[in-house]
C-alpha cells in the first residue's frame, strides 16, 4: 500500500492538495481518490493491523527477504547512507542498517515521509537503539519531487512495502525518471514490489474475512467527513475489491449502496453518485520480473539482482543506473 498523510495535522500544502486531489478525483468520471489519503492516524493505524492478518502475505515476505539479502545488499552497495522512501516506522529498515553496520561504522539514515509525526516517532526510536547512527529526517512527498541534502556516498536508496505498485503506469514512468536524474554513480535504488500470483490469493489480501481493509478504505470517508466538512455516511458505501487481469493489479473502491449526493462543504462541492458507483480509493500493481526489468529500462536504469521469497509472493531488485557496469541479474 502507501505513504502515510497525517491529515489530522495537514500543513498549509498538505491540506491544498488534499483539496485539489479531493476536487479533481471526485469530479471526474469514473471517480477516484489517490491513496495517500487512506493514511490518517486512525488509516496508520488499521493497515499495521491489516500487515498481520494472515491473508495479507506481503509484509511477512518483504521482512523475510530483507533477512536473507541484506548481507548480500550491503556488501554489492558499499553504501554509506540509506534515504527511505516512504518510512514509516522504519521498522524494516533496521534489517538493512544492521548488515550495513558490518561494513561502516558511521552510517547515515535518511527517512523520508509526508507525515511529520511518523518520522519524530521513527526517529526518536532509531537514536535510541542506534546512538551512532546520523540521521536526517525529511518531511516530503516524494511521488511530487524530491530535493536530497547532500549525503555521504554510496547512497542505497531503499522503496519498500509495495508502494511503487500504488502508482499508475504513467506516474510510475515520470517517478523513475525523477529517480535516475538524481542518482550518483555508484547510488543503487532498493525497490519492493508484490507479485502476479493466485487472483483470488490477492483479492483476499485486500478483502479480509474480518473486515480490517473495509474498515482501512471507508475510514478515507471518516477523513473527508473531518477535514472537508463533508458528509458521507459511511453506512451508504461498500468496501469492494477487484482484480484487474489485463493490468496486473488490484483495486480497493468504495461503491454506493444507493443513490445519494453527498455535501463537502470545505469546497462548496456537490457529488452525486448512482446506485452502485464505484470511487477508486486505491490500486495496487503486482509485478512480473520482466515486466519490472522492462520499466526501469524505459527510465535508464537496470535491475542488477532479484530477489525473491520461496512462494515467490514478492520480490526486491537491486537496481542501478543503465551507464553503470552490474552484474548480471539472478
């Protein structure tokens, strides 16, 4: 899934682009959301639990990957600073500092999250544990540009959790683009990605038996009910999720029990929708290694090792700039 938005503590550029996403998304047809906004407090909250639930195989995976290849990452990089896309918690990215702290003994972390009150908490938990670790927490969204401060290099950047999978094909073009231009020779990009498997195994994974996802995607209405002055009735949508065959990916949409027209009156906004109208709230790509592979050579980049779990659920590729001599990728 995606980056978290602490929309309970919106900065000014925050809340203006919630209002134009919310206005665009929500006057277009079919309608649609992007899914930084299922992230408040509470969304946080509900998709930690959603990543213990026994249908939602990817973050078990991504962990137990980590813990097989990190020695291996650490040793092919060198790197001397790990810029996270996307932290969170962080909680993950210690596998990789542990391995790194093998080679380095000054390293440098720079976690990187549109939620300021994400990276304190991260932060504040890091020094804790890691008192010789440098870190340089950035408030950003990363999917709209990201300026780096000057870091020691080799610089390992690190896009895990699936998150690369939310983008649409187009936005995921102009991000890796964005990606190579601020590459330094001998920087490598660590990118996690969910994989083609079972359609039903998937669909699962995004509608639990208990409910936890249906509770994640109608809490982005809890939002727009608080932030936008808006009216939803929560009672009056549906948690829907469906496999998109011929784009390898999943969508999460909020679908109208009946019709209604809902007021927000943080932007003086009237949305009609029809019995059984579909908001998008979310997609969630899955990948092929050669799709991938294809993708990033588009952007001027190459995938120089994969890595993958036994059932082969989800994958990491360790990827560098396409003018740079890599091994051959396994």
């Amino acid at each position: 899934m995606t980056t978290p938005a602490d929309t309970a503590l919106l900065p000014a550029h925050f809340r203006t682009e919630l209002r134009t996403d919310v206005t665009r998304g929500l006057t277009a047809s079919p309608k649609r959301l992007p899914p930084r906004w299922l992230y408040d407090p509470l969304g946080s909250e509900l998709f930690e639990q959603i990543t213990q639930l026994p249908e939602y195989p990817y973050t078990r995976a991504e962990r137990s990957i980590l813990a097989q290849c990190s020695p291996a990452v650490a040793a092919l990089t060198g790197a001397r600073t790990v810029i996270e896309l996307g932290s969170g918690s962080s909680e993950k990215t210690r596998i990789l500092l542990d391995a790194l702290g093998e080679h380095h003994t000054q390293l440098t972390y720079a976690p990187v999250d549109v939620s300021a009150s994400a990276l304190a908490q991260a932060v504040a938990a890091l020094r804790a544990d890691y008192p010789h670790l440098t870190t340089v927490p950035l408030v950003a969204d990363f999917t709209t540009g990201l300026a780096l401060p000057p870091l020691p290099g080799p610089r390992l950047l690190a896009f895990l959790g699936g998150t690369f999978g939310n983008l649409l094909p187009g936005e995921r073009a102009v991000f890796l683009r964005s990606l190579r231009s601020r590459l330094d020779p001998g920087d490598r990009l660590l990118i996690g990605v969910g994989l083609v498997k079972d359609p039903d195994r998937i669909r699962a994974a995004y509608d639990d038996a208990a409910g936890v996802t249906a509770a994640f995607n109608l809490n982005v209405l809890t939002m727009l009910n608080r932030e936008l002055q808006a009216e939803f009735d929560l009672s009056a949508f549906e948690h829907v999720a469906l496999w998109d065959a011929a784009n390898d990916w999943i969508e999460m949409r909020l679908r109208s029990r009946r019709e209604q027209t809902v007021v927000l009156h943080g932007l003086g906004l009237h949305v009609f929708f029809a019995p059984g109208e579909d908001l998008r709230t979310e997609i969630s790509a899955k990948f092929r290694p050669r799709r991938l592979a294809e993708e990033m050579s588009q952007a001027g980049l190459q995938v120089s090792h994969w890595f993958t779990d036994p059932d082969q659920l989800y994958g990491l590729a360790l990827v560098a700039r396409d003018d740079e001599p890599a091994p051959p990728a396994r």
